[in-house]
C-alpha cells in the first residue's frame, strides 16, 4: 500500500505562460515542463520582472495558462472545481489582506473554509487542524492578538499558518520574506524546511534569498530570459546553469562558497 | 474555544434595548397615550377611547415597525458593500445607489407630468414609486458593477459612486425646473424620507422583501468571511467569488431599492451602523455581525424616529435630517476614537 515510488504531485507538459487579450498575447515563458515529487521544498528564482508571480499565478489557476497542460496528482487544472483545488492547493500572497478585527485564531480558522459547513463552524477536526497549524509554526502567543497589531514578520508566519490550516499537499508562496529582516527570513525559511520534513508538503517558493535558497532548497526552479531549468543545487552549479541566473557585470557565482559574491 | 459566551451579553443588552425603543417609541407621538392605557391596547385590543386604539394599530405600530426594516435593512447593506468594496466608508448612500433610487423616483413622479394626467393616477401608487426605485437603484449598481471590473482601485470606485450621485442630482435638477409646483412638491416630501403612512398591506410586501433578502444572504456568510481576506485568497479557499458578488450586490440593491421607494432616501444609517457594531462587538465575522447590525440598525432608526417625531408637539421632522444629524457625529467620533476604521 504504502509505495514509495514517486508520488508526482506537480506535472507541466509544454506549459507557455503570460498574458493575452484580444489583440495580442505576450509570451513570459515557453516549454515549462515541471515534474515534481511530493514533500519537496522548491525555490523559485529569477531577476525581478522574469515572471516568477505569473507562473506561481498560472499554477495556482488565479492567472490562465497560454498553452500546454497542468497536472496535479496525474489530474487537469482545468477540470478540478474552485472547491476541489482548495483542498490540493493553498497560497500565500505578497498582498496586503485588507484591515479587518479579525484575531490571528479567526484568520487561520478562515483557512479551514474548504471543510466547513455552509456557515463555516468548526468541527472538534477543524479546530485540532487550527491549533496544530498553530504549534507548527510557533505562534501560540499571538493566537489570541488581533491581526493588525502584529508586525510584518508575525503576519507572514500567520498567513502560512493560515495556509497550514488548509490542510493542502501544495502551498505556493510568493515572495514570503520580502520586507523581512535578516532574522525573520532565516527564521521564515527555517520554518518551511520544517514543515516539508514534519509533513511531507510539498511547498513552492519564489524569492529573491538567493543564498538561503541555495542552503535549504531540496530543488531549485531557475527562471531565466531563455530557458527553465530545475534541479538539485548540485546539479544546478555543475551544469553551470545557476552562473546565468543574472548578468555577469556586477556579482559571480562562486561555486566553492556555494553563493553569489560581489565583483571587486 | 470559548467564542460564542463572549458575545452573549452585548446581544442581550441590544435586545433589551430593541423592546425598550419600540415601547418608547409607540408610546411617544403627537396625542398623549397614558402608558398603562398602551398596555391595554397591545394586549387586550381595548381602550377608554377609541381613537388611541386607532392611532396605536394604525399609525404608531406601523410606523416603529417601518423604523426596524429600515434601520436592519440599511444597516445589512451598508455592512455588505464595505466587505466587498473592502472599504469602510462604502455604503448605499456613498456608492450612489440611494440616488439611483431617488433619480428613478424622480424620473416617475417629475416625469409623469409628460406622460399626461391619464397615466398620472396609475403610475403613482405605491407599487410603481417601489418599482421606479429599485430600477433605479439596480441600474447605478450594474454600472458601478462594470466599473469595478475595469478598475481594481476602490478608492476609484468610490468617487465614481459619487460622480453618480452628482449625476442623479442634476437630472433631478433638470426634472424639477420644468415640472410644476404640486408635483415637485410630491418629490420633495418623499426625499425629506418617512416611516409613516404604510398600510398593514404594504408592510407585508416590505417586510416579506427583506426577509428573502436576508435568507437569501445566510448562504453567503461563509464567503463574505472568506472575503476579509480578499479576493484572491478568498478564491484559494474555494470562495465563488462572481456568485458572491452577484447575491450580495442583487441582495443590496434590493433591499435600498425597497427601503428607499417606501421611506425615501434615509441617510447615513448605511454607514454608521454597522461601525457602530464593529466597535460594540470587536468583530469582523458576518455570523455575528449580520444580526447585530439588524439590532443596531433597527434600535437606532426607532431612536431617531423617536425624535424625529417631537413627543407631544404637532410637529414632525424629516426623517432624514435626523438620521444624518444622529450619524454624522457617530462616525467622526468612531474615527476620532480609534484612529482606524475596519471593514
């Protein structure tokens, strides 16, 4: 029963992204073809403007597809219901969620909509998931505060308790440590590789901590102006692939540090 | 999870206070009704004169029962339109849509002077002010509907309400410098609002209105919580986010259209009510707050009609000034208070 063999949660088949209207379409990215197993941690990383969002966007269905198919476990995008992707997929957004006096323990029960009856009471299971979203992340102290008194660094731990509490195979988080300080982004990446271990999700990351991600990806997505290309960073530094992820005047790779470094 | 006690107490101090302002209410008026006389009349039908039985059933009753669909109806839309707009100042008043009402009313009693006086007496009952007015109510909202759809940007939204009020407002203009005197007269009456002068017939097509509208809304109280989050997240957690629109903004328009034809343009309940509600209970959960501000809203529209008709004077005051002289300060002293104001 238990088979170990892969279990790929995250497929692409020659998946195009970008945007279209009815004049014209523009192509951010061709022939993505993504395989990826379960209980993975994936950075995605690219300059800024490359797309990173819009194929975090395409893959959670906020933003259509161009061409080309995506699968989650072996089934279409497309033919899995808003209701039904909740339960397989939850997101965490650069976006500020507008004020509102919700606690830190209402937001993250918000997070158990998919399971709740039709007025959204928890049942004992949610509120267990709730408090366990809760432990995961170590924000017990906080349960109780209102979300607007928290700072920036509490909030982004909130919200991927939030996520926590959906109870998905796949979270996607877009940009989760940007106006982080050092401490909390460590603190941030440290608490995912966590989860990825603890609960065998698979989570998908973009972000601009090139060096962390380096240390803690278990795989890494690079997006560059030509090409996309995955793998392991040791795969990544031997194919020579990570030295093209920006332009060459200003930094380095440097493959014995293992990390960017600055031109002299 | 102790969730629900917390809230037990406020509820029945604002159920206290309901019964407390519908007794007040109906025992105030221009004929003074000695209160264990009222006793008599609620409960057994019976009075020492036949007129106050009279006044009591066929004025008083109706009209505080007006003053609570008014104030819960209003104060429900004004709660929905700033969750989905995520703006606090959103309202019916502020989004234009009590003067779409007011323009469709308009339109049919100033109008009906061109339509000639053979039309005049149909086309001025009750039922046709009720249908000019949610036209008219549910053709602002559409248009903002699209507006929204082309702009992201709420505060956008907002002023293109308010340009829709300045457009309303100069139609009506245009109307009433070509209509006669009696006519505009009629208008003026129905734009000061009032409670008064429903029939029991009527009030059972108002009243059976908002409860399908409220029913109706029970089954969106999961996604407007989805929606404090905002739309893309709401839409992660499985949210239908067009049906949600859909209901509330047809709930909305219905409920104004309604309110606004049989009571006229009541201002500013909308607005303050439900944050009033928000800073009585420190909530944002719709499961609590649609029926607080039905309380809130019902209480506070018997306070003003209370005034508003000048216990023991002949005089009675319209409706309207009332509700923005009694809201108006509410709403400064709540920004004042907390600096912030939630959705």
């Amino acid at each position: 029963m238990e088979s170990n063999s892969k279990h790929i949660v995250l497929r692409t088949k020659n998946l195009a992204i970008g945007y279209s209207d009815k004049s014209s379409t523009t192509y951010i990215a061709q022939e993505l073809n993504i395989t990826l197993e379960k209980g993975k941690l994936v950075c995605l990383l690219g300059k800024n403007g490359i797309g990173k969002s819009t194929l975090l966007r395409t893959l959670s269905k906020t933003q259509h597809k161009l061409e080309g198919d995506i699968l989650i476990d072996e089934e279409n995008l497309l033919k899995i219901t808003p209701a039904r992707l909740a339960q397989k997929m939850s997101l965490v957004l650069t976006e500020k969620t507008p004020e509102n006096q919700l606690t830190v323990y209402e937001l993250i029960a918000l997070g158990r909509q998919p399971y709740t009856d039709w007025l959204g009471r928890l049942s004992k299971e949610d509120i267990q998931k709730v408090n366990q979203a809760i432990e995961l992340v170590q924000i017990e102290h906080i349960a109780n505060k209102k979300n607007y008194e928290l700072s920036d660094g509490q909030l982004q731990k909130v919200m991927i308790a939030r996520a926590l509490a959906q109870d998905t195979d796949i979270i996607i988080l877009d940009e989760p440590t940007a106006h982080l300080d050092l401490h909390h982004k460590i603190e941030v990446f440290k608490i995912l590789q966590d989860l990825v271990n603890k609960t065998d999700k698979t989570i998908i990351l973009s972000t601009h901590e090139v060096n962390l991600a380096l240390q803690l990806a278990d795989e890494l997505w690079l997006m560059t102006e030509n090409k996309f290309t995955s793998g392991t960073t040791e795969s990544l530094i031997e194919s020579k692939d990570l030295e093209k992820l920006f332009p060459k005047d200003k930094i380095y790779f440097n493959s014995e540090l293992k990390q960017f470094t600055l031109k002299k | 999870m102790k969730i629900q006690t917390t809230y037990k107490r406020p509820a029945i101090l604002l159920g206290v206070l309901l019964i407390t302002s519908w007794f007040v209410n109906i025992s105030l008026g221009s004929v003074d009704i000695p209160s264990k006389e009222l006793f008599e009349i609620l409960f057994n039908n019976v009075s020492s004169k036949e007129s106050w039985n009279y006044i009591v059933w066929n004025f008083r009753i109706p009209k505080s029962i007006t003053a609570i669909l008014v104030g819960s109806g209003l104060g429900i839309s004004g709660l929905l339109m700033q969750t989905l707009f995520r703006n606090p100042l959103a309202g019916p008043f502020v989004l234009g849509i009590s003067s779409g009402a007011s323009l469709g009313v308009a339109i049919l009693i100033l109008g009906s002077a061109f339509i000639g006086t053979y039309f005049g007496a149909f086309v001025l009952s009750s039922f046709s002010v009720t249908i000019a007015s949610s036209l008219g109510s549910f053709l602002v909202l559409s248009i903002v509907l699209v507006a929204i759809k082309k702009i992201r940007n709420t505060m956008s939204i907002l002023i293109i309400g308010l340009m829709f009020g300045s457009i309303s407002a100069a139609i009506i203009n245009i109307l009433s410098y070509f209509s006669n005197a009696e006519l505009l007269q009629q208008f003026i009456f129905w734009s000061f609002g009032s409670l008064g002068n429903l029939s029991w017939q009527e009030l059972g097509i108002f009243s059976a209105t908002l409860s399908v509208s409220i029913l109706i809304l029970l089954t969106s109280i999961k996604s407007l919580n989805g929606l404090l989050l905002g739309e893309n997240y709401a839409a992660s957690m499985g949210v239908n986010l067009k049906r949600t629109r859909y209901i509330v903004l047809i709930i909305t328009s219905l409920m104004t259209g309604v309110i606004t034809a049989f009571s006229g343009p009541i201002a500013f309940i909308g607005l303050a009510v439900p944050h009033l509600t928000k800073l009585l209970f420190d909530t944002s959960d719709h499961k609590i707050l649609i029926p607080t501000v039905a309380l809130t809203g019902a209480i506070l529209m018997l306070i003003c009609d209370t005034i508003a008709q000048v216990p023991n004077s002949e005089y009675t005051l319209p409706i309207n000034a009332i509700t923005s002289l009694f809201g108006a300060p509410i709403v400064i002293w709540l920004l004042i208070r907390r600096q912030k104001v939630m959705i």
